[in-house]
C-alpha cells in the first residue's frame, strides 16, 4: 500500500463511507431549450449533458444534505452521534447565518459536533475534506462528517444562455476518520482571483437591496475562458497531486474530475495521459453540475455501478468560481 505522501510518523487519515441524494424531478433538455433558444445537440456537444436533477420545494439544502449524511454515516458503520465535526461545502445556502452545518448537526443527532460551512465553489468538497483530514491526523477530530450540497436550481438564470442548461441540484456525503494506513492524500490547492470574473454573481446583495425592482442575483460565466483554463491549467494541478501522492497515472484506478463538463474531462484524462483502463466519473450527463456536491455523487454512482471498487486509489480534482481549485488522491472505502 502506497502511503500516498502522508508520513508514517502522523494518524493516518481515510474515508469510511459514502452516501448521496439526487432530487426527485429529472430535467431533460427538451425542456431548457426554448427559454435559452438552444437545442439538444447543442447541449450535449458543449457539455455531455442529457438531463439534470432539479429540486422540488421540499428537497432543501437540510433536507437534501442530511439523506445524504445518513447514507455516508451507515456505509462507515458508525452512528450519528460518533460524529464530532460537519462541515458543509456550499454557495446556494441563502441563509447568510446561521450556518446550514448547524441544523444539520442538530437533526442528525451529532450535537453537540462542531459545524460550520465552507463557501469554495465547486472546489468546496475537496476543501472541505483537506481540512476535514487534517483535523483527524492532529486528533481535533474523530469523526469528521464532510457533505457538499447544491440547490444551483435557485441561484440559475433559466433565460442565461451560458449557464441554463449546466447548472442542477443535489448533495453528496463522506465520513473521514482515522486509519491504519493512509488513504487521503495531501491536498493540492488555490486560487486565480485575477480571474475571477469568469464565473460570478451578477449583482452583490448591496445593489439588490438598493433597487426597487429587487432582482434576484444569479450566476453568470464566461465559458470559453473557464474551459481553456480548466482544460490545461487543472491537468497541472492534478499531476502535482499525483505526484505528492507518490502515484504514477499508470497505477491510477479511478479519475473522479469535478463535474463541470464532459469536454473538460476528456480533455484533461488526455493531457493527463490516463490509461485506458482508468474508470473515468461522468455523472454529469444524467446529473448536471452540482459544484460542492459532483465528485462525492459522481463517487457514489461509480461506487454503486461497480465502476469504482473498495481499496483502489482515486484522483479528485475540482475547480471553479474564484477560481479556486483543489486536488487529492484517496483511496476508496
């Protein structure tokens, strides 16, 4: 077993369980079409999307996330009440404070964990459980519940051309504590704020509450430049990862790239050189891209299809609105 560039000198540091939730209503393109003057070919080409998951209202960022949470904590064969710290990666939280980590703690039956919320875009997850790896290497924590969450629904411009059709909803979940051997690898991370204008909300809270028609604030992207630069730039950032892990792309056995475009993956899988036999996640054709929550449900699906197989080492990388970006090599449980 590799010890994925963690020194042996330190608690090593793993994940023990898995868990998702995907909302109810599926979207085909048929249906985001019009409003966008677009077409399911066009759709498919420039993303690999076919349909996406919306929420309904009473799938909620709590709602969504603790379903989520209780899977994870089942799979790691623990209780609710083992857990002493969740963090939660989100943007589509609308509550300014308290933090959603809180309640969700609270409905759990964690309390009284640790809880706070975490805002790195569609790097949140990999953020989030960097720091949630740390916490249990050094003992601040045992069992740290880590769930990134997305209602894109609610902050997506159906009319916006260059994101309609991307967006979707939905929230995965991981619980991290202690292991015999390392299984969490060191985080390769950062930001590139002199671009970020590339993917914003197009009007801060200051100008909403100062104009009488209050128009709510959406996401807005610039799409070619984020894929030039993800398409490159996070195949830099992944290598680094695979390096600090001690792993070679060829001993590689899962590729799980946050979800933002299927052209995207393919492009970074072939700067990267992956081999044929790496399983590659491509949960954003039937899924969409939900930031914070795509690689810990893309793992899921991969997980529950057989694609992915407990033992075997994974690559994560996510990138976006900062932009951010973040990268690990895990081993799966």
């Amino acid at each position: 077993m590799t010890h994925l560039g963690i020194s042996p000198n330190v608690r090593a540091s793993g994940i023990h369980g898995v868990g998702a939730y995907r909302p109810r209503r599926i979207v085909p393109n048929s249906d985001i079409i019009d409003r966008i003057h677009s077409s399911d070919d066009w759709i498919r080409t420039r993303s690999g999307i076919t349909t996406r998951r919306f929420a309904e209202p009473d799938e909620t960022v709590q709602m969504m996330s603790v379903s989520a949470a209780r899977d994870a904590i089942a799979a790691a064969g623990l209780e609710a009440s083992d857990i002493d710290c969740v963090i939660v990666a989100t943007v589509s939280h609308l509550m300014q404070t308290p933090a959603v980590a809180t309640t969700i703690a609270d409905e759990l039956g964690c309390s009284p964990a640790a809880a706070f919320d975490i805002s790195a875009a569609c790097a949140g997850f990999c953020y989030a459980l960097s720091l949630a790896s740390d916490m249990v290497r050094v003992g601040t924590s045992e069992h740290t519940l880590v769930i990134g969450v997305e209602r894109l629904s609610d902050i997506t411009n159906p009319d916006d051309r260059s994101t309609a059709f991307i967006f979707a909803d939905g929230a995965g979940a991981v619980v991290v504590g202690p292991s015999d051997t390392p299984r969490i690898g060191p985080v390769v991370w950062g930001s590139d704020g002199d671009k970020a204008g590339y993917i914003t909300q197009t009007r801060s809270w200051d100008d909403v509450f100062a104009d009488d028609e209050l128009r709510w604030p959406t996401l807005h992207m610039e799409g070619n430049p984020v894929f030039r630069w993800a398409s490159f730039e996070m195949a830099k950032t992944a290598r680094e990862a695979l390096d600090r892990a001690g792993v070679d792309p060829t001993e590689l056995d899962v590729f799980v790239p946050h979800q933002a475009n299927m052209r995207i993956t393919d492009a970074m899988a072939r700067t990267l050189k992956l081999p044929e036999n790496v399983a590659i996640a491509r949960d954003i054709a039937e899924q969409g891209n939900t930031s914070a929550a795509s690689i810990p449900l893309a793992l899921e699906r991969m997980i529950a299809d057989g694609e992915a197989k407990s033992g075997q080492s994974a690559l994560f990388i996510a990138f976006g609105a900062g932009l951010v970006y973040a990268a690990q090599v895990v081993i799966i449980p």
